[in-house]
C-alpha cells in the first residue's frame, strides 16, 4: 500500500482489511455501550439516592462516587488509555487490539453515563415520586416503576450521545494498536502515505456514528410518551 499523497486511489485501499477493521470498531463500541450502560446506570441512581440524604455515612458514599465520576471524566481518553495500560495488561493480558481496548473505553465512559442519569432522574417531576412513596411503594417498586419508565427517554438519548463519543475513542485507541478503523487509518493510511485508507476509515466511521444516531433517535421517539 502507499505512495499516493495529492490524490485518491481506490485500488490502493485492501477491502477486506477494511471491513475487518469496521467489524472492530463496531464490536468495540458495541460491548463497551452495553458494560457502560449498565455501570452507569448504577452509577447514576448511586448518585441520585445518595443525594440531598443527612445521613453522615451516605454522604460519605456520595462524596466518593462524585469524586470518582469527576477524576475519570476530566481525564482525556488518549492519557486514561496509558494509565490504565498495567490494568489493561492484568485484566485482559494484552494491550493489544479491540480486546484490550475495552477496560479504557468503560472507564471513561461509565462515568459520564453515570452523570447523565442522574440528572435525567433529577429531572423526574418530584410530585409522581412522593405520590408513589404515599401509596406504599417500596424503594426497588419506585425504582423499576417510576424512575426507569419515567426518565427512560432520557436515558436512551444520553447512552446515544455516550456511543457516539466511544465510536470516537476507539479511533484514538487505535492510534496506538488498538484495532479497528483508527488504527487502520493511521497505520496504513497515515504512516504509508495513502490518504484513500485514511478517507474510507473516515467516511465509515461518520456512518457508524451516523447509524448510531439514527437508531438512538428512533429507540427515543418510541418510549417518549409526549411524542404523538
């Protein structure tokens, strides 16, 4: 591959190299999502039932997991990818490829997920929880019941907005021998000179993203009650 630096050459670009890397970064995001969006959920209902508590040891809790969502969600991806390479290696026991990718992909993400579904439960119209407390629900029926159903619009926007953002990971990931369409577009397109590897990866990558969307979109539409 390579040598062509002012112009375009699609028979400079190996497809089935190609298709094995789009495979990659989908199967990346694809189970990152699906960890992150689980752990922050958690993550988010710690923060929501901890909050506003008088309760000195609950304070304490919420304190801890606020600090830990704020550290990691202030740490750029490409520098978390470096720190967490003795965990990564301890964890999956490479640091390369998409497998190796993952740990540093939930971590950055879980985090931020987590925030945004606190606030999506902060945006619940508190009447309908105190109303559901006044029937004798208990905490997992308000939980399942009320803030699940109520804020899942929200939740699904944001684990939206969060996929797009690790589509954009796995490509700084790949940088450094992560896999996928980033490292394609570096590797073979950056490194060889060949600007029709780094424009196809490009272009498949805005696909994704854009596919991505339009399932969020959609998935959103569906469960938002005040959609007709």
């Amino acid at each position: 591959m390579g040598g062509n630096t002012g112009y375009f050459e699609f028979n400079n670009v190996d497809w089935n190299q190609m298709w094995s890397a789009t495979w990659e970064t989908i199967w990346m995001t694809v189970v990152s999502i699906v960890v992150v969006a689980i752990l922050g959920y958690f993550i988010g209902l710690l923060l929501f039932e901890t909050s506003g508590s008088q309760n000195f040891l609950v304070k304490v809790i919420n304190w801890l997991v606020a600090l830990f969502v704020n550290v990691f969600r202030s740490i750029p991806f490409i520098i978390l990818i470096v720190l967490l390479l003795p965990f990564t290696k301890q964890v999956v026991g490479t640091i390369i490829g998409p497998v190796a990718a993952l740990p540093s992909l939930i971590v950055s993400a879980a985090p931020f997920y987590g925030r945004m579904v606190e606030l999506a439960f902060h945006e619940i119209d508190r009447g309908v929880l105190e109303a559901a407390d006044a029937m004798g629900a208990s905490q997992w029926q308000i939980i399942t019941k009320v803030l699940l159903p109520e804020s899942l619009p929200a939740l699904i926007s944001g684990i939206t907005v969060t996929a797009i953002s690790l589509i954009g990971y796995t490509a700084m990931a790949g940088a450094i021998g992560a896999g996928g369409l980033g490292n394609l577009a570096y590797q073979e397109g950056f490194e060889s000179s060949n600007n029709t590897v780094t424009l196809v990866s490009t272009v498949i990558i805005v696909l994704i993203v854009f596919a991505f969307q339009f399932i969020g979109d959609f998935a959103t539409r569906k469960v938002d009650k005040r959609v007709v």
